[in-house]
C-alpha cells in the first residue's frame, strides 16, 4: 500500500506530540493512544507543525471543533486523518 507524505508527517506528528504530552490528552488530561487520537491545531490557517498542534481524543477534538463553531470562527481545524 501506498503511503502519502502527507500521511507519513502525521504520523511522526503525532508519535512526537504524544511524548511530548506524556501520553494524555491536551483537553481532558486522560491517558490517550495513538489510534484514539486527532490533530487539533491551535490556528486554524495555521500549518501543522508541532508548534501549532496538540494531540486530542477523537471525541475531545469534537467537542472543540464545536466550541470554537458555536464563537463563529474556523471550523476545519480539527485534522482527521487516522
Ligand atoms: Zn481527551
């Protein structure tokens, strides 16, 4: 199977924010697995580089992604590619 390189990044994004994070979740502070976890960036526009992105739950990006819709700003912040 192919891997794009797009992918490949988010993977490495996501092995080293999840060091960086001691294994939890930026918004419930729980224990959070790889497999279980999205992307959320912290601009919007912004690119995802480790600087601008923190590794949340699927269902905890969620409930930020509609947070920050209900206050009228950016709505596709939330990577969801697994
Ligand atoms: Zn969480």
């Amino acid at each position: 199977m192919k891997v794009s390189r797009g992918r490949l990044w988010v993977q490495m994004l996501k092995d080293r924010l999840i060091i960086r994070q001691g294994g939890r979740c930026r918004i419930c502070a729980k224990v959070i697995f790889v497999e279980h976890a999205v992307l959320d960036r912290l601009d919007g526009i912004g690119n995802f580089t480790p600087e601008n992105t923190r590794l949340v739950h699927v269902h905890c990006g969620i409930l930020v992604r509609r947070r920050r819709t209900a206050r009228g700003r950016h709505t596709s912040d939330v990577e969801t590619i697994e």
